[in-house]
C-alpha cells in the first residue's frame, strides 16, 4: 500500500472514479477527488499531496489552471489530463512545460505518471517501501 496523497481534479464524474479505482488498485490509498477549482483549493489550504492529476477543462470556461499555480507554488508534482490535443488547451507561460497525459489514457500509464511524479520529487517515503 502507497500512503501517498494524491489529489485528482477531474470534472466528469465517471472519469474521476474511474481515476480513483484505477489508483486504488494499484495501492495508493489517499486519493482526494474534487470536480470543481474551488473544492480542490479548499482541500489544498489543509492539506499537501504528494501528487496530482488536473484536468485541464473543467467545463462553464473554469479550468485548472489556478490550482495547478497552488501546487506549483509548493513544490508539488502535478499532471494536466486533457482531452484535446496540445494546442487546444492554451497554458500560462509558466505551467507551458508541464507534464501533460492525454484522454484517454491506459491505467499503467496513468499508475506509472503518478509513480514517476512522487519518485521524481522522493515525495512519499511509503512508494520506496
């Protein structure tokens, strides 16, 4: 079992719990899910995950893109998930270069995105047990 934090911030509910189990099964046990910028934040003020997974477009014109400042902010490692090719979603300069996973995605993909993030950043002691 990985006691990582991971936050996932996804809009589609199916593709959040499908994101969720896919994680879980793979061991992560902390998988904090949000659909909106504004809960995801909120979380963030108590909380510092390991990782997280963004999607980009959150629908009604929200996106990501104020969380993935957050977590950039702090150190912590993060991925944009989108649906649309590389030049659809427009990024801010600063958070051009990050990593991007597009959907659909294979499960091993995404397990191996998130293990690669909190190794990278030796964030979560329990992923090296």
């Amino acid at each position: 079992m990985v006691e990582c934090e991971i936050l996932v911030l996804e809009d589609e509910t199916f593709i959040a719990l499908d994101i969720e189990l896919t994680l879980a099964e793979a061991g992560f046990q902390n998988i904090s899910v949000h659909t909106r910028s504004d809960s995801a934040l909120q979380w963030l003020a108590g909380t510092t995950p390991h990782a997280a997974l963004l999607d980009v477009n959150l629908g009604q014109g929200e996106t990501s893109v104020t969380v993935a400042t957050r977590l950039k902010e702090v150190g912590v490692p993060f991925a944009f998930l989108t649906g649309y090719s590389d030049g659809v979603d427009a990024l801010p300069a600063d958070l051009s270069g990050a990593r991007r996973m597009t959907k659909p995605f294979e499960s091993d993909a995404l397990v191996g995105a998130v293990t690669a993030m909190i190794a990278q950043a030796q964030a979560c002691p329990s992923l090296a047990d």
